[in-house]
C-alpha cells in the first residue's frame, strides 16, 4: 500500500507531495494522521492525505511509523485545506497548519499535551470468589461499586499490588483533560418578542446552507438569540460554531454560553495554554463535545454534523488572518456551511458595508434587531469640537467631559474612557534639533512607555531605554508628543484625584487571565473608569456604566485606508453602545477635530442605514469595494534596490497580462521598511478577471525559492 503525504519543507515547491510505501506492520488506516519518513536524509514529519498506486515502485522508501493512534485532519478538513490553498493561492501545509493546535503541528517539540493518568477496574473476566483478605475485599467492594478508581486513590498499595499480581484488578491508562476554568452563570433566558422572532426565523432555516445577517442595535440582545438557537440545534442532534473576534470578548460570552451548555462546550482561544488547547481539540475530535466557541482558528473546529455557524461581531478585523494561509473566516465558514448544510448566521451592531450591501440585494438574508431589549433608549450622544477647546487650554479633557465625569462619579456611577492608542506617547522628538526617535528596524516612530521607561517600536518589538539627551545635539531637550493610555491613565488621576481607575490595553493584559480580572473587578465595581483601546469597544456589558467618553475619535479616521470612515463608525457605535445598557439612562461624549465627517454625525445619531448610504456613494464613485473586489501584492526584500526593480517588474508583467483588472502601482506600503524589510506594494482592482488565478499563480512559481525577495497576496486585505 502506498500514500501521498504531505511534507513542510523548503524544496523549491511548498506543496509537493511524496509517496511512500506502508509497510505491513503499520496502522492502514492513515488519512489525516501524521507519520514520521526520511526526507533528504532528515527523519521528518509529515501529513498523510490519500492512497495512491503509483507507477514505478522499486525506489519508493517506507515510512518510518506512524504518529497519532487517532486521524487529526477529518476528509472534510483535508478537503478544506486543498480548497483554501487554491482560493489564497498559498502553500498547502500552511492550511493544515493553521487548523490545527500548536501540539498537532507538524514538527512540533510535544513537550506538553498528552498526560495520562493510570487507572483501576476489576477484571470481569476473572472469577475471584477466592479472596479472603480483608483490606482486598475493601477494594473489590470500592471497585464494584465505582467501577473504576484512580489508581493513586487507592491507600493499601501492597493489597492492591496483589491482586493486580491475581489478575483480579487491571490497570489501565487513560488521557486526562485539563479543566478551563470558566464561572458557570445560570441565569435562565427570557426572549423578548422581537428575539423570539428572529430566533424563529433563523430556526426555520437550519437546514440550509444560506448566509443571514443579524443586524441589531448594539444591546439589542443577539446573544440570547444564539443561546436559543444554538438550544435547537442541539436538539435535532447537531452541532455549533460560534466565533468572537477577541479574547477580551469571551470571558463574559463564553462564561454565558458555558452557564448553558455546561460540559457540551469546547472553548478555543488564543490564551489557552498548548496542552489546553490540544485537550479541547481532542475533546471535539472525539465527538465529546456539541457547540465550540472561540476566536477565527474555532472556524476549523473538527466537529461532525454542524447546524449553525454563527461569527458575532461581524465586521471585526480580527477575522481576517493577516499572515499565510491569509484566509477570511467568513469564507470558510461558508464553504463548511456548504458541506454541512446548516446556515451561517453574521451578527453585528454595525455590518461591514460590504456584508449589508450583499444583505439588501438579497445575497443574504437579513434579519433586524432595531430595539434594545425593553425598549431602553439608545445612549444620548454629544459631539465636542476640540478645536474650541484647545483655545481655552484644553487639549486631553474638554469641559463638558470633565463635567460630565465628575457627575457621573457623583452618583456612583461608571465611566469608560476610549483612546486608541497604547503606550505614554506617540513619539519623543529633540526640541532644540527636531530628532526624533525611530525604530532602527522599521520606518517608524517609537512610543514612550513610561512604566517600564522604554521607547518600543509597536511593529517588530525593538526596545530602548528612554534617554532624556538628544543623541545628535547632546541638549538635555527630549520632550514627549502625543497621548497614549499611558499617560491617559495619568492625567485622570491628576485630575479626577478621588476616582479609582483601570487601564485596559495590550500592555496591562499580557499576563494570562489578565483581561478577565480587568472586567470582573470593574464589573464589581472595584474601579470608576475604565480607560483603554478598542478592546474596550466590543460585546462588554457592564450595567453602571452610565458615561462614555472618546478622547479623539479622530485617530482612525487619518488612517490611508479606504475602510478609515467605516472603522471610525464602527468603533464609535460600538464603544458609545457600552452606556446606559441597563435601568439607568446612558451618554456619550464624542471629542473630535472633524466635528462634520459624516461617519462621526452618523455614529452619534445611531444611524447606521445613512452611514451606510454615504459611504456606499463614495465606494462607487472611487471604485472601492464592494463595487470591486481588491487584492494586494506585497513584495518585500531586504535590498531595497532589487525589491523596487522587481516590484516594476511585477507590475508591467500584470499590466500586459491581465485585461480587466486596473493595476495600481508599484507602491511603496504604509510602512516603507519593517523588521529591515523594504516593503512595496501592487494593489489590483477588478469585478472580474478570468485570467487572474493564472497570471498570479505564475508570479508565485517566478519567486519561489527566490530567497532575496517575498511575495504575498492577499485576497480583500484589510491594510491597504
Ligand atoms: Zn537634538
Ligand atoms: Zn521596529
């Protein structure tokens, strides 16, 4: 017998297969399990993905054993993979490789994982009426009545040793799960009408593979819609996927779902420790569990007969994976929903133009939440023109908000303040010279992180100790611009001095477990402001919160991307979405530069649909998606010189071949050097092009193996 397997390895393709014979003594059954072969004198792992009857058998090496006793990559897995290498055009492996945990890898060093603890059961074969002794016949009772023991739990080890040695007790080893450790929340759930409605809807459809776009105001309740979906689907014996887009998301959503689904739930996210994650994984190979919930790699969950695919929060960037396989979640989710027939359910408060614009011509269907859950009102948006403020000296906290903080502490209430930006400010410059601090890796500025007195470049992780002599002019003249978290978290504590604050970013949540204590003891009311990133934008509910404040809403709108008003709209709906979400009326204060950009009017009148209509205007008349599909090519070289040359290379090559696509470029990317990368960009724009696959795949095969330049497409990337 002979298979093809699948090998990681840096031979000129990336996605050859290689035969290799079973040799009698192994395992036949092989699809989808790794084994070990020689590869170019290496022993190597590689994966199995079929038999094969090749032509010529005398040089055909055998493989050296077999690595999992169970498949790790179902059919529909190994299937899927093949279709996302030629729908990204990236290699194989990398598919395989990111559907799996880091312990299932390919070559991965299995320091964690598997633990096997070594069990008791009496012997039912073995008549053993013979037994006389006492502290025997104490364990044989045990054993009757438990069927099963942990060896270690048993104190008289020479009785048990005995009749072990008599064949009366066997031993056996069994894989133990690590427990994750999640508060389970059993709040029973009522549906309002509206949410009874839509869950009934969605109910009526689980047997088709169509896409639905939930669109409910933020606190609208679509939680508890996929609660009672989810419920259903279970019921007629199937299973579930739901995606969030962020860790910080899941300790409230995944401690609800887990309230419901107790033992039936697999929790995948980033988090997780290696052996975590490779227990859930088993735990969902082996058909154990019913529903797994978790962040973008949940979408390749191993699971059978799936009824629903649900990605909530829709419009997060954090579905799309921004390096190889470069996949969208949604994508994959569709392509499953295919294979399984069950429908894919997007929810969010604020849909990507593209999703909607698919949804009202009907691509989608689309089911509307319009109220929050009992009628509560939208919060009461106010929008602060800081160029007013700045005359009167205020540069960080206009009048009104500090006004509007200070009443809110008053009642005893919670504020959560927004500023997108981590770290204590954005760049040191020299004020006698103009020096300013740059990564000597990349093309950028770095930031000032005061705590730990360091300059860290946010894109390749370079570090410096802060120096308050400028190194060019040797003046004691260093001086910090701009604001960041940091120094947010600061200033409120000059100046609102009573106010116990908390600060949520990438800094303070690094340390595992981290992120949920932020939200437990803010929930707790342990703290009365909240500050942080836009990870404090999405899914948190926390019922005294009455005030949210946004320190510059401006940040993402002088973002060069084409998506900046979208992103801005986005960000403030949801963030403005975290007040008043209980009895207590909510506001919101909205501090901006551009007090008419119509995605900041938009966000502050919770009007979604004349976002959506100006936006689409301006797509159309620019030629941007969704009125075009987009991909990018990005090229990068440590020369500069070679890279720009080939970059015009690829460019004119893409000119002359393709005819109904618009070539744009060679650019240099918003970052022109990162990690001593020099990188370019060709953007293509185009509705349709049949030759595209093709004149792309022939780029690919020119450079591969080309160790002086990188070539990566990204197929409708979210950083242009
Ligand atoms: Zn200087
Ligand atoms: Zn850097």
């Amino acid at each position: 017998m002979y298979v093809n397997v699948l090998i990681e390895t840096r031979v000129k393709s990336n996605d050859m297969t290689f035969t290799y014979h079973v040799p009698d003594n192994l395992d036949k059954n092989l699809i989808g399990k790794r084994v070990l072969v020689m590869f170019n004198k290496r022993k190597v792992e590689a994966f199995v993905l079929e038999y094969t009857n090749p032509d010529i058998k005398y040089e055909i090496k055998d493989i050296i054993s077999v690595i999992d006793d169970n498949q790790i990559l179902n059919d529909e897995l190994i299937s899927l993979g093949k279709y996302m290498s030629e729908k990204y055009l990236c290699p194989l492996i990398s598919c395989y490789q990111a559907m799996l945990p880091k312990a299932l890898k390919a070559n991965h060093k299995r320091t964690s994982g598997i633990k096997k603890l070594v069990y008791v059961k009496l012997n039912d074969n073995n008549v053993h009426n013979d037994i006389k002794i006492k502290s025997q016949i104490q364990i044989m009772n045990l054993l009757k009545d438990k069927k099963e023991v942990l060896k270690s739990s048993i104190s008289s080890k020479s009785s048990l040793k005995k009749l072990i040695e008599k064949n009366v007790v066997i031993e056996f080893k069994r894989e133990v799960y690590q427990k994750i450790g999640v508060e389970n929340d059993i709040k029973e759930i009522s549906l309002t009408n509206d949410q009874k409605l839509i869950s009934q809807k969605i109910t009526d459809n689980l047997l088709k593979d169509k896409v639905m776009l939930l669109y409910g105001v933020t606190g609208s309740g679509k939680t508890e819609v996929y609660i009672d979906v989810v419920k259903k689907v279970i019921k007629n014996n199937n299973s579930a996927i739901i995606l969030v887009p962020e860790i910080s998301l899941t300790p409230q959503i995944t401690a609800r779902f887990k309230g419901v689904f107790k033992d039936d739930i697999a929790i995948i996210h980033s988090s997780l420790s290696d052996s975590q994650r490779y227990d859930e994984y088993r735990r969902i190979l082996k058909g154990e569990v019913k529903v797994v919930i978790g962040a973008r790699s949940a979408i390749f969950a191993p699971l059978k007969n799936i009824g629903i695919i649900i990605i909530d929060e829709e419009h997060s960037e954090s579905y799309k994976q921004e390096n190889n396989p470069r996949y969208n979640t949604l994508d994959i989710a569709i392509r499953r929903s295919k294979t399984h027939n069950c429908p894919v359910i997007l929810g969010s408060a604020t849909p990507t133009i593209e999703s909607f614009a698919r949804a009202k011509k009907g691509y989608y269907e689309l089911l509307m939440l319009q109220k929050r859950v009992n009628n509560k009102p939208l919060p009461k948006v106010m929008i602060v023109d800081m160029k007013n403020e700045m005359r009167k000296g205020n540069s960080i906290f206009s009048s009104l908000l500090k006004e509007e903080i200070n009443s809110c502490l008053n009642k005893k209430e919670q504020v959560m303040l927004l500023l997108n930006r981590r770290g204590y400010a954005n760049y040191l410059v020299c004020k006698k010279c103009g020096y300013t601090f740059k990564c000597p890796n990349c093309d950028i500025t770095l930031t000032y992180h005061k705590t730990s007195g360091m300059l860290r470049c946010h894109y390749c992780g370079y570090g410096t100790k802060k120096l308050d002599i400028c190194p060019v002019c040797k003046e004691k003249s260093v001086t910090n611009m701009g604001i960041g978290t940091e120094k947010l978290e600061e200033k409120i504590k000059e100046e609102f001095a009573l106010a116990k604050v908390v600060r949520m970013d990438r800094d303070t949540t690094s340390k595992k477990g981290a992120h949920a204590k932020i939200i437990n003891d803010f929930n707790d009311k342990k703290y009365d402001i909240l500050i942080g990133t836009q990870m404090i934008s999405k899914g948190l509910n926390f019922p005294n919160v009455t005030l949210v404040g946004v320190i510059n809403a401006d940040q993402s709108l002088n973002i060069p991307n084409f998506r900046s008003s979208e992103m801005t709209f986005s960000l403030l709906d949801q963030v403005i979405g975290r007040s008043g979400r209980a009895d207590k009326e909510g506001k919101a204060i909205i501090q901006t530069f551009n007090p008419d950009h119509y995605s900041i009017i938009c966000a502050s009148k919770h009007d979604y649909l004349s976002f959506f209509n100006y936006e689409m205007n301006l797509r159309k008349k620019l030629n941007y998606p969704p009125y075009c599909f987009i991909t990018l090519i990005k090229i990068s070289s440590k020369d500069f010189n070679y890279g720009i040359n080939e970059a015009k290379k690829i460019g004119t090559y893409l000119r002359d071949n393709l005819n109904n696509t618009v070539v744009l470029g060679p650019s240099i990317s918003n970052v022109l050097k990162i990690n001593n990368n020099y990188n370019f960009q060709v953007i293509l724009k185009y509705k349709k092009d049949e030759k595209l696959y093709i004149i792309l795949s022939r780029i690919i095969k020119i450079y591969e193996g080309n160790s002086k330049i990188k070539i990566d497409l990204d197929f409708n990337p979210i950083n242009l």
